[in-house]
C-alpha cells in the first residue's frame, strides 16, 4: 500500500487530544493516530453497512435488496479489504 502526505488542519481540541495520545506512547506518531481514526470510522461504517444488508436479507423492511444496493455493499466490504 502507498503511503502519501496529505495535510489535515484540526481545531485545537482534536489537536491536543492527537498530541496527547502520542505523548502517551500509545502511538508513534500523528499519522498513525490519524490512521487508526480513520480505519475505525471506516470499520464502523462497514459494520452499518453489513447489519442494514443481513437484516434486509433476513426480512428486516418490506421491500427487497435491488441488484444495485447489493453491488454498493459489495464494493463497499471489498474496499475496506483493501481489495
């Protein structure tokens, strides 16, 4: 996977709290508190995803999965993959 530099500008809340968790060892970095940020957002996002998929699977509205919204979940779950 390429790694590349993007800028981010956070409010100094956000700030503090990144420098504090590098401060604290837990992280070596920004960047890879940044990352774990946004692999878990990108995870729970998935997670959404796949339970509004199995519950429309197991009858969990009144109308069935289009062939359309079945591809986005299928593009969505290879993304996170990495795929």
């Amino acid at each position: 996977m390429a790694i590349r530099t993007i800028p981010v500008a956070l409010p100094d809340e956000l700030r503090c709290y990144v420098e504090r968790k590098v401060k604290a060892g837990r992280y070596l970095d920004v960047s890879e508190v940044v990352s774990e940020a946004l692999r878990q957002m990108e995870t729970a996002e998935l997670s959404t995803e796949l339970e509004q998929f199995q519950s429309a699977l197991t009858g969990g509205h009144n109308r069935a999965e289009t062939e359309s919204e079945i591809r986005r979940v299928e593009r969505s779950v290879k993304a996170g993959r990495g795929e």
